[in-house]
C-alpha cells in the first residue's frame, strides 16, 4: 500500500517522530521514501541520524515530490505553512492533517480547492507504537486516499473512521484519556503502597494489570463489563473493591471528564476561528486604508 508512495512530514516534533518510527519499524516504506522538513536545524540533524531518512527546510520543494503530505506542525503556524505550500499541480495527492482544532475546510481553503484532505486525531502512545487515531475524511477524498490514511496511522496503533464534527470528542476520549489512564495508574500503585509493595513493585503491577485488561477488552471484543463481571467472585475481594470505587463515582467522574474535556476542545475551536476571522478583518481593513492613502497622496 504504501511501499510506493513518497511522504514529507512538514514538522519534525514528537507526533512526527512517532509516525516516521512505525512506518519504518513495520517497514511500510524505506527510509529513501520519507523526507522531513522543520526550521529548527537541530531537530533534522536528529530525524537524519536516527531513521537515516532525508530532510529539508524547504517545506514547498519536499512536499511538491511528494504523494503524501503529513502537516505535524503546531496549530497556531499552520496558516504560515499552508502560505508556503503550492501543491496545485497533484491532483492524487494525498494531504494529513495531524493539527488539533484546525478544519479540514481551513486546510482546503489555505491551500487550493481539489486538496485531497484527510484530519486525523492521534494520541501519544503512538509513540510506543500504541496508538488511537481517529480518521476523517474532507470531500473528494477516494477510498484509496483513506486506505492510504489509514495504513500510515495504522504503523503506529489502531485506526476509527468519523465524522469530522466527532473529533472534538475524540478530543476528550482518547487524546486525553491518556492522562486520565495515568493517574489511575498512579493512585493503584499508592495503593499498593498504602498496603506495603514497594514503589518499583507496585507501578509495575499496576501498569501491566492495565496493559492487560485493556488487551482484553480488544482482543476478546467482549463488553468490559462482562470481563469486570468474571472477576467478581460473589462476597469476594474484588466486588468489595468495586464497591467503593462505585462510591467514589468513578464511572460518572470519568464521563465527566471526558464532557469537560470535549467541550473545553469545542471552546477552544471556535475561538481560534473566531481570532482568525477578527486577524483576517484587521488586515483587510490595513491594506484597504494604505490604499486609500496611496491614491490620496497621488
């Protein structure tokens, strides 16, 4: 699928790493075939030593030989790089985005109107190969593109298709679920701690015992709750733990916070739209009225 594709990944941080890793770790494409780009000359030196791939700080000139176009860069500069880039004359070219809260339709808009645009929401276990992406497709996308898609993400974890207004709550789940894995991770290791293990002891139970259970729950396709249910003998120590942690709401504090961070995502979405078109207004504006005092001085 992707052995005779071309990739340029436009911006060499973790995300970008991440994926230049799997892909080469599952030998999906050789190194020849991928080349990265950043402004900071340090990180390339550090791309071009690890994955011996080649590296540019020419954003326009890599992705212009390229069929895939991976934009990783933060979304706050990705105006400025979509300025930088003339990707009209490839029609078959595929372009990812990996830039929270930027719109396909922005994307399309900064670059040219047939883009073949493709947003996808990755998480960071994708950098222990472990990832959870979500998928979404812009119009004029093919089920080729999004096969294309859906194999580079694939080299790093576990793929979802959605609609592009489900990944703010993709957002909330498992962008940030991560965080929230972690620090019930952290309160099972104290309390193996409270209970006499060894801190080295203890994190490594915990941390397996939820590397385990979450295993299960992909590769039996069972419901959680069943697989809850097997270990709860009847008046035995696990259901007594369930228990309290069903005291403590653990259940609806965690869909809680998966609301609070998805609507927190929406938030933030729409006031960077909204800064963008009061920027877009401003300078509209400037260039309106340097006109205007142009022709008066005339």
């Amino acid at each position: 699928m992707l052995k005779r594709k071309k990739i340029a990944v436009i911006g060499a941080g973790n995300m970008a790493e991440a994926l230049v890793s799997g892909l080469l770790k599952k030998e999906a494409l050789p190194p020849n075939r991928i080349i990265a780009t950043d402004v900071d000359a340090r990180k390339l030196a550090y791309f071009q030593k690890r994955f011996s791939i080649q590296v540019s700080r020419d954003n326009e000139k890599s992705a212009k030989g390229s069929d895939i176009v991976i934009l990783a860069v933060k979304p706050q500069v990705m105006d400025d790089v979509l300025r930088e880039l003339d990707l009209s004359h490839r029609a078959d070219q595929l372009i990812i985005s990996v830039a929270a809260g930027v719109p396909i339709a922005a994307i399309i808009k900064g670059l040219h109107p047939q883009a073949h645009v493709v947003r996808a929401m990755p998480n960071t276990p994708a950098i222990v190969l472990e990832g959870a992406t979500a998928l979404a497709r812009g119009p004029g996308v093919t089920l080729e593109h999004m096969q294309v898609a859906q194999a580079v993400f694939e080299a790093v974890g576990n793929v979802v298709v959605v609609d592009e207004s489900q990944l703010d709550t993709v957002t909330g789940l498992s962008g940030g679920g991560p965080a929230y894995v972690s620090m019930f991770i952290e309160a099972l290791a104290d309390g193996g701690v409270k209970m006499g293990l060894s801190r080295p002891h203890a994190q490594q139970l915990a941390a397996q015992t939820v590397l385990g259970a979450a295993k299960m729950v992909l590769e039996t396709k069972e419901h959680p709750g069943v697989l809850k249910d097997r270990v709860t003998s009847p008046g035995g120590t696990t259901i007594a733990g369930v228990h309290q942690l069903e005291k403590g709401r653990l259940r609806g504090t965690v869909m809680s916070a998966v609301e609070s961070a998805t609507i927190r995502c929406r938030e933030l979405g729409q006031r960077a739209h909204e800064f963008k078109e009061s920027s877009f207004e401003a300078r509209s504006t400037k260039r309106a009225t340097s006109g205007k005092r142009r022709r008066t001085k005339t």
